[in-house]
C-alpha cells in the first residue's frame, strides 16, 4: 500500500512547502483537527475513520518538524575593546549538525540597497568543534557563502572571526571608517555570521558586547544587564535574545565622550551622541529645542509611530565616513566633530536627522515589496526608491523647516539649490529618474567626476521636487482641503506598532494617493519616472508660487556649503564644479568650459595668466561681463599645461527662488510648523 496527502487547505499547503525548504514547522494537533486532510490508497479502496486520519496525519507532521528542527539560538560575543586599533573580535556559537554547515556573512545591507557588506573586511576566521579545528571553505560562486565541514557528533560550531575597521579616512557607508581613538560605531552585520536555511526574522541572536576602559554606549537593542569591571573600566552589556533582524537593525555607539539627551516620553526618544571631543558635545540649547519639535512634528505628520522606543546615534567626529543609515528604531547619522557647535556646518547637516528619522515610517515599517527580502543574501531591487528615497528626502526637508533646525528662507535656498543643480544635469536626457533607481546599487559608489551626464542617485534630488510637485496637486485638487501629511496619516501613521514591515508596489502608492484625492497619478509618476526634461522639474516649485532664477549674490546656503565641503561652485556660469585647491570634479556638457574642451580630473592653475584662487576666479568673472576678451583658463592635465579660452561673459550665477505674486505661496505653507 502506498498512500499521498491531500491538502484542502491552500494555507496548509503553504506551510507544508515552507517546512519541506526547511524554515519552522510547528503545527499543534488542534490545528490538524481543524484542517481537512484526506488520506486515501492507490486504489481508493481504503477507507479510514476520520479520527484515525486525524491521528496519522498529525504524526506525519510531527515526523516532518523533527527534521527540520525549529530554527537556531546563536550567542555572539563581540569585543570592541581594540576599536581604536580599529579590530574587533566576535565569537560565535553556531547549532550544527554532521555535515556540510552553510554559513553566511551579510552581502546586502538594509538602506545601503547594495551589496555593501564589507566581506573584504572580514578576517582571522577560526572553526571549532569540541577543541578540534574544523576545515573551511569559501563559496567558489558567491564569496559571502563559508562551507564548514562538520564532523559526525558535533552539535555545535565556535566560529571566531574578526572585522578590521578601515585604518585611514574611508568611505563606503556603514564598511567606511567606523572607529576613532574616543569613539566607534559597531554594525553588527559586520561581526557576525548566519545559518543558511531562515528567514532573519525566525533566527535568535544573543548577543554580548565588551567597551573600551570608561567608554559609555547607545543603542535601540534592548538590553539584559550590565556589569563593569571594577579593574579596568571596561564595561560588558549582555542584551536581550533578539531576532537577526533586529540585532543587524540596532547599531551601537559607544565612546569616552558619549551625552544623552532626552527628546520626548512615550514612547521614549533620546539622542545618544558620541564625540571625538567634550566641547563638540556643547552647541547651544536652541538645537536640542529644534530636535524636539522635530520629534513633535514627525508625530504631528504621520499620527503614529512604528518603534519600541528611538535613538538617535549620532557620530560626530572628523576621522570616520559622514553618512546617515535608517534603522526602525534608531539611524546611525555622522558629521563633522563641530557638527553641532560650528554654525555653518550646522546649517549645511540640519536635514540629515529629519531624513534619517522620517525613515523609520517610510523605508523600514512602510517598505518597497522588491526591498523587503527574507535575508542578507537575496538581491534587492532599488526600482522604487523614488518613494523610499525621494519621499523621505522631501518630508526630510518639510520636518527640517517646521521644527526650526532651519528657518524657511534656509530651506528654499537649499531648494534652489537642488533644483538649480538638476537643471544643469544633462544625463537627464539619456538616463531617466527610473534608472538612476534600478541602477542604484552601482550609482551609490559612481565616482564625482562626470556626474552631470553620468547622473549619480538623483532619485534623492528630482523626487524633492516630484513630491512638493504631488503635495502641491493634492492641495489645488481638494482646494486647499487635502495635503500630502493626509497621505503620510494614511500609508505610514495608525495603528501605531512595534518595528513591523508592510511591503508596497507602486500601485499601492497610486491607489493611496487616490483615497487622498482622486487624480491620475498612475499617469503623473509614469510621466515623472521616465521624462527626459530638457531641464528639471519645475512644477512643484511653480505651482507652489516660487520661480527659480540666478543672480550674482551666492545665498547663505550656497556658501555654507562652499565653506563646509571645500569646493567652488561656477557650476551656474561656466559649467566647472572644482575643489578650493583648483581640481576640476565635474564639467557640464554643453556649457563653456566642457565646450573649449575642459574636463574632470584636470586642476586649474591660472585665471587670466594670474595663480588660481577662488577669488581670482571669481573676480574674472565679474570683469568679464563688460568686456570682450575671453577667459584664459590654464589648467594641468596628466603633467601637460594649456590655456583654454572660453568665450563668456554672463558673470557670476547662483541660484535663488523668489515669489511669484500670481500664485498663492504654498511652500511658505508647507513649512510652516504644524
Ligand atoms: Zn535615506
């Protein structure tokens, strides 16, 4: 007699398969009672009692759970007590069984949208079973895959391996450099390892850290206890069991100059900001205001929240990679050591914590489907990062005007700025807004030179301007009625939850742009997705009662930035962008110097037969205006000097937007605090 099983029930079915590919398969006998399964014979012949069916089905599933066993307790240990030799060592113990153990290190790290797990990084990697040293080997098709043989008998592998933290200032996001003399940011994708065969939400990590002597920490993951050792001052956190997705989620901060600041209660949301300097630790109290009302106006956006509790991790430090990286329940943010203290350079990084913050709602809890993958190791798809990136980059902007970190005249001049900026991007007219998303994954790591027409992840810039563009229809359609914050109420706000993932498609954003107001959106992102200009996209600004124009007066924000990042912005007049010391990074097709035959990587030297300087420069330009003689430009390219003559005489341009009395000024009401 042989026999099959039938499944009535098409959500048995799918635990069924989910079991045979070996994730968790639990099913309680009560479940077995409510689920019609039929067995029957070949012949049909046999016909059982259903109670005896019941019986036998049951055991065939408890027969299935016992080879595919419940998914893997790992504890981690990680000592970060060599952080400013920039070493970290992590012990692992693995469950295993006889045989081959699959292994993963993280390929592809969530809000990197990128294969960026820094596995070139990953050394001195050790497997034991019982005290005997266990063969390893790599992958030959996928180098984040480790094969460890398993000898018969074993339940358990020890894996020790060690991330070396850039040594010298480099980028590359999270793998940039992490790590200073006083201070260290710990991604705990980048200390670990992971079973094949689960999901990263079924796996549990516990996790220890041990500090530096008298380094203080922060961070999301909640945590079980704390010693300090009394010789020392290294201090040893043991933290809650989690599940891999929330450990990989829950970066930690930790240094010697470490401050706290409470932001709000319930839930509790705090600053923890590490420093390379005390006095880096003390702006005015005016800017832990702004952060408040930040935290109060994102409530009063969205209507609801989406974490336990949120911490702001904030680096500030001269020696490690400046970027912002979103977690549900805290961002891992890097400025300038005097980020907070220097008033310039304040200005210039107000944006990034209402970016990083506004992720937790749009990014982490509301997630493109082609985003939220089961793991480290299957691809992302970045074709909607429009809304991951763009919408966040546009509410970013709004929270940064309404709480006050800086005042509206601030952000319009940033807003110029991005819109000046993509109206000089040529790219646009062979690579459309699309595929700066679906080529994101290369597009973040595009080097500067030849921005303009290669385009970089101008998903970020364009969709500003696309989203004030969707705020400002939703406002003339429903006649001042509806805005994009009901948008915001109705994809990312009530219930407020814990850290959860609600996957979208693009019909989902259309259709919940519908309920707001009905309009064709399907029509307008397509349009917005796939235009090729000539120009930017200025029907957001337009429509908002604001004009795009260029004078010879650089805006506030405009030379903050100069003085902030050290580069000279002739981008308006002749088409060069180039760093103060006269390197030429980019040249726009199209305008003067690309057209006399400048280009990126070449250094300027001389203005009119006169040594380089901003000011030279700058000062040519203005006389150029009433003559007729051409710029000389000499410029150095691979050792060779010439002199380019560029036949300009429009002065100096910079970017501003001023009022269009025609229109109602929408964007002054878009900023404005609720
Ligand atoms: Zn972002």
């Amino acid at each position: 007699m042989s026999f099959s099983v039938y499944v009535d029930d098409a959500i048995l079915h799918r635990a069924l398969s989910v079991g045979l590919l070996g994730a968790k398969m639990e099913i309680p006998v009560k479940f077995c009672k409510r689920i019609g399964i039929r067995f029957i014979d070949t012949t049909g012949a046999l016909k059982m009692k259903l109670s005896r069916i019941l019986g036998v089905a049951c055991l065939l599933f408890f027969s299935l759970s016992s080879w595919s066993a419940t998914p893997p307790t790992v504890t981690i240990f990680v000592d970060a007590t060599s952080a400013p030799r920039k070493i970290f060592h992590a012990k692992l113990k693995i469950p295993a069984s006889a045989g081959d153990l699959t292994l993963y290190y993280p390929k592809w790290i969530p809000g990197e949208h990128a294969p960026a797990g820094p596995v070139i990084d990953l050394a001195g990697l050790k497997f034991t079973a019982s005290g005997k040293t266990l063969k390893w080997r790599r992958d030959l098709l996928d180098g984040f895959t480790i094969h460890v043989e398993v000898p018969a008998g074993e339940n358990e592998v020890s894996a020790e391996l060690d991330l070396l933290s850039p040594a010298t200032f480099e980028g590359g996001f999270s793998a940039g450099s992490s790590a200073t003399d006083k201070m260290a940011v710990i991604s705990w994708n980048q200390v670990l390892l992971y079973p094949k065969g689960w999901k990263s939400d079924d796996l549990t990590y516990v996790a220890r850290l041990k500090l530096p002597a008298n380094w203080k920490f922060g961070t999301a993951l909640p945590i079980a206890s704390t010693t300090g050792d009394q010789l020392n001052g290294e201090t040893q956190i043991t933290f809650q069991p989690a599940s891999l997705t929330t450990l990989v989620d829950s970066p930690v901060i930790t240094g010697e100059f470490l401050k706290v600041v409470k932001l709000a209660d319930e839930p509790s949301t705090e600053m923890d900001i590490a420093a390379d300097s005390a006095a880096a630790l003390a702006p005015p109290q005016e800017v832990w205001d702004h952060y408040k009302n930040l935290v109060e106006q994102a409530d009063k956006l969205f209507g609801a929240h989406h974490y336990r509790d949120y911490h702001f991790l904030l680096s500030l430090s001269d020696h490690v990679v400046h970027f912002g990286l979103e977690h549900h329940e805290s961002n891992d943010s890097r400025i300038d050591e005097r980020g907070l203290v220097d008033d310039t350079a304040r200005k210039k990084e107000a944006g990034l914590l209402p970016h990083e913050y506004v992720h937790s709602w749009n990014g982490k809890y509301r997630r493109p489907a082609d985003l939220a993958t089961p793991d480290y190791q299957q691809p992302m798809q970045d074709d909607l990062l429009w809304v991951y990136e763009g919408l966040t980059q546009y509410l970013g902007e709004v929270l940064t005007a309404r709480s006050s970190l800086l005042t509206p005249d601030q952000v319009r001049d940033d807003l110029a700025l991005t819109a000046a900026a993509l109206d000089h991007t040529p790219g646009r007219g062979w690579r459309n807004l699309q595929d700066t998303a679906d080529a994101a994954q290369q597009l973040y790591f595009a080097p500067q030179a030849w921005h303009s027409w290669r385009r970089g992840v101008d998903f970020y810039d364009e969709d500003t301007l696309n989203w004030l563009w969707a705020d400002v229809i939703i406002r003339q359609q429903s006649k001042g009625k509806k805005t994009l914050d009901d948008f915001c109420k109705l994809f990312h706000g009530a219930p407020s939850t814990p850290p959860m993932v609600k996957p979208y498609t693009f019909d989902d954003v259309v259709n919940a742009l519908n309920q707001v107001v009905s309009y064709d959106w399907r029509g307008f992102w397509t349009e917005r997705l796939t235009n090729h200009g000539p120009g930017a996209p200025l029907g957001g600004i337009e429509g908002s009662g604001w004009k795009l124009v260029y004078d010879e007066v650089p805006s506030e924000m405009e030379r903050g930035g100069e003085s902030n990042w050290h580069f000279i912005d002739v981008k308006y007049s002749i088409g060069i962008d180039l760093r103060e010391n006269g390197t030429i990074t980019d040249t726009i097709e199209g305008m003067p110097a690309a057209q006399a035959g400048i280009g990126p990587g070449m250094k300027l030297i001389a203005v009119n037969g006169r040594q380089y300087s901003a000011e030279i420069l700058r000062d040519a330009l203005k006389a150029g205006k009433s003559g007729t003689a051409p710029l000389e430009l000499l410029v150095e390219n691979t050792d060779y000097y010439k002199t380019y003559k560029l036949d300009y005489h429009g002065g100096e341009r910079y970017p501003h937007l001023v009022r269009d009395d025609s229109k109602p000024d929408l964007l002054s009401e878009i900023y404005k605090a609720k």
